[in-house]
C-alpha cells in the first residue's frame, strides 16, 4: 500500500472528520500506519480531550479494543506480565517483550510474551527454538559465532545472545569474551567497589576541601 499524499489525509481528517482507525480501515493499513503518514506530513492531530479509561480486567480492556480498535501498551503489558511472567517459548525471565500475532490485539491469542532473543528470532522467519538448538549444537562443535551468523544470515550479537539463553558458555574471539548481559553487570559492580576502596582517602581529602571552601566562602 503506497503512502496517502498531504491533499487526502487533510480531506479524510479535517474535512470528513474521519479517525484515524476510520481511515486505516478505508484503506486496508493499521491506525498506526496512518498516524506515522500524518507525523511525515507533518499533520496536527485533533485533541480528544479526556482521561484515559482505566481497566479492572482483561476482558474488560479487550472488550474496549474490539469497539475503538485502540490499544494501550502499558495496560497489555500490565495484563500480559500478571497473566504469566516468562517467556512462552523458552521460559525466560529476563528482558520480555510483547510479540503481536495480530493488531490491534483482542484477545490473549493475538499477543505473546517473548523474551529478547526468541522476539528477534520470531520476526527472523525460520529462526525457532529448534534452529536456536541446532546452533547451540554447531557452536559446541567447534563453530565460530561468526560463520553461524553467516550461515543463518543474522547478526553475529543474535547468536551469542542465542547462546547465553541456552547456557552455553562462549569461547573468546579475538581474544575478548563475550559475557552475557548478567556477567557485565555482576563485572560493573565489581569494578564500581574496587575503584572506591582505591580512592577512598583522595574523596575524603577532596571532600574535606570542599567543605573548607565553602566555609571560607561564607566567610568572605
């Protein structure tokens, strides 16, 4: 679907007073396609006015998106993270996203929680836990990360992050290892306590100045 010219989203929404899910409809696309054309063409949306509904139960929320065809993002999530907070493919914890079968989502079978590398690897057609398996196996053989990158045509940071999923540990390439996003921040930490206990009576001798400083300051 090629994008509307400025001439008939004005006709549309000023004129006709059309929505914008009005409009996606007449046209086939997503309310979002049509607000990201208004946003190139530089278009001013009208005000609504008024709060945002607040919703006590899923099918309270998704009994809403049937009528407006309008999703909230944080009010899914709410929903989606109380309903089961791990990934639905691997059973990850960490860094869940919300992955759309379809939009606007009604119902909890349009919508599902992945984590970072299976919502990756979703939208990568082909790429599902058999084939993150499969190159788990390769890499405990001998492969390098680089060449599976090569061979399923990914980013190479796609099959570390692959790897670190599955437990794999990593060998070092180019002489540097690759740590999973775990193993940096326990690193950080170390390295924020090492760095303190080293220059801890340069602070006291540097704060201690500054103390003085601002007595003398109000002195003068």
């Amino acid at each position: 679907m090629r994008r509307l010219d400025r001439g008939t989203l004005v006709k549309l929404y000023y004129t006709e007073q059309m929505s914008l899910n009005e409009i996606g409809k007449l046209y086939d696309v997503t309310r979002e396609r049509v607000r990201q054309w208004m946003e190139k063409e530089k278009l001013i949306r009208r005000k609504t006015g008024g709060r945002k509904p607040k919703f006590n139960s899923p099918g309270e929320y998704f009994n809403y998106v049937q009528k407006t065809g309008k999703e909230s993002y944080w009010t899914l999530r709410r929903f989606l993270h109380s309903r089961n907070n791990c990934c639905e493919q691997c059973g990850s914890k960490t860094n869940l996203h919300e992955h759309h079968l379809k939009y606007p989502a009604t119902s909890f079978r349009d919508v599902q929680l992945l984590c970072a590398s299976c919502h990756i690897a979703e939208h990568k057609k082909g790429n599902g836990n058999r084939k993150q398996l499969q190159i788990c196996e390769k890499y405990k053989k001998g492969r390098n990360g680089f060449e599976l990158a090569k061979e399923y045509n990914v980013h190479w940071s796609l099959i570390y992050h692959i790897l670190h999923k599955w437990n794999v540990k990593t060998r070092p390439i180019f002489g540097r290892v690759i740590l999973s996003p775990e193993e940096r921040k326990k690193r950080r930490r170390e390295y924020a306590k090492r760095y303190y206990q080293e220059h801890k009576e340069e602070k006291k001798i540097y704060d201690r100045q500054r103390r003085w400083n601002k007595k003398l300051a109000l002195v003068n």
